[in-house]
C-alpha cells in the first residue's frame, strides 16, 4: 500500500482501529497519548513524533516497508 499524506496514514490507523474494535480511549491508553492526539492523527490534522508513530502502527499489528520511488512506480 502506498501511503503519501498524513490524511491516508490517519485514515489507515483509523480503519485498523475500528477492525481491532478499539475506541480512541482505549488505544490512546495503550500507545500511551492522549485520545485528542490521537483523534487528529486519524484526521491528519497533527502530526506525531516517529517514535510514537511506529509505536502505534506497532500496536495495531502494522508495519512500514520503505521503497525506493523505482520500486514503487513499476
């Protein structure tokens, strides 16, 4: 999956959330952040540290696969 704004990162997040049937509460618990934070995450509309964002991707059970632009447009 290409991802290549803040919005398509929260909207994944968001998505995966709600599958995993967790509320905002009870993942901000769990990442730790505060359910704000993460609310405009999911909105793209604040940006996170990338320590906290691969801690969330993480509790999610989602990880990131870097590609070279090359690989990405064959």
């Amino acid at each position: 999956m290409h991802i290549s704004s803040d919005t398509e990162l929260g909207s994944i997040i968001r998505q995966r959330r709600k599958e995993q049937g967790l509320t905002i509460a009870e993942l901000s618990m769990l990442v730790p952040c505060s359910p704000r934070l993460l609310s405009e995450l999911e909105r793209g509309k604040r940006g996170v540290s990338i320590s906290m964002a691969f801690q969330l991707l993480s509790m999610l059970g989602l990880v990131v696969d870097i590609k070279g632009r090359e690989e990405i447009d064959s």
